[in-house]
C-alpha cells in the first residue's frame, strides 16, 4: 500500500480563491479604462517608439482597418 500512497495525485484544493474573489478575478478591464492607459502610453511617434505590448494592443484594435495599422506600424 505504502507504494500506491507516495505515487498517488494529492487532490486537496491548497490554492482555492474565496467566494468573493471570483468576479474581480474573472472581470475583463473596461474599455474606458484600457483606452485611457493607452492614449497615456501611445507615444504619437509611431510603433517603433513605442513599448512592444502598447504595439501589440494599438494594432489588435487597428487590425480591421488595415490600412490605418499599416500607418501605425510603418511610420
């Protein structure tokens, strides 16, 4: 038995979220806010000047017009 019990998966819930954890955890940011950040981080000189994850998050809003994210990633 001693062999089954050391190779045997501990299912004991250690890390468990309280209940009033989980809508703050699960909650999306606003989009007010994530475009008040953004303006704040957009360096206006184009995407070479400005912080890969800003890049990444200006061109995934910009990719359904693709010719402003051209603008945005070749200037």
């Amino acid at each position: 038995m001693r062999e089954y019990l050391h190779g045997a998966v501990d299912m004991v819930p250690r890390n468990m979220l309280a209940y009033f954890q989980y809508y703050p955890s699960v909650e999306g940011e606003n989009e007010h806010t994530l475009h008040k950040h953004l303006t704040t981080l957009v360096s206006g000189h184009g995407a070479t000047r400005d912080h890969p994850r800003v890049r990444k998050a200006v061109f995934e809003s910009l990719k359904h017009h693709p010719k402003l994210a051209r603008m945005y990633l070749n200037s």
